[in-house]
C-alpha cells in the first residue's frame, strides 16, 4: 500500500498550493481595486474611480463647500 499513501501525500501538498493560489488572487483583485480609484475627496478623502462620480459625491456629501476648480468643468 505504499502507493495509497504517496496519494495521500500528493493530495494534501495539491491542497496547499490551491489555497496558497487562491489567497494571491484574491489579494490581486483588491490591489486592482485599489489602483482604480484614483480620485480622492478633498474633505473627507473618500476615493473615487472618475471624476464624474468625484462630482456626484462632493454635490452630495457636501453641498456647502465650495467645489474643487478640477471638478469646474466636469458635467454631470
């Protein structure tokens, strides 16, 4: 039975490497994320992926600031 037991061994060092795999891609997926939103609010540096939607928040979230004169000629 020697056999049955390198199969064991082959199983659980697959596992591993599947789990190590699959901990990378996930982290790749929040660095993209990250490297996406390239935006950041001015007051409260909340980040943003474009600057429609940079617009879109600061009229929001803070109507009585005056807005940011990269954010002049953005249209909504």
């Amino acid at each position: 039975m020697a056999r049955g037991h390198q199969k064991a061994q082959a199983q659980q060092k697959n596992a591993k490497k599947q789990e190590q795999l699959k901990k990378q891609a996930g982290s790749d997926q929040k660095t993209a994320a990250l490297k996406a939103l390239k935006h950041q609010c001015t007051v409260c540096m909340a980040m943003m992926p474009d600057p429609k939607t940079y617009r879109q928040h600061f009229e929001s979230k803070h109507p009585k600031s005056p807005l940011p004169a990269e954010l002049n000629e953005v249209a909504v």
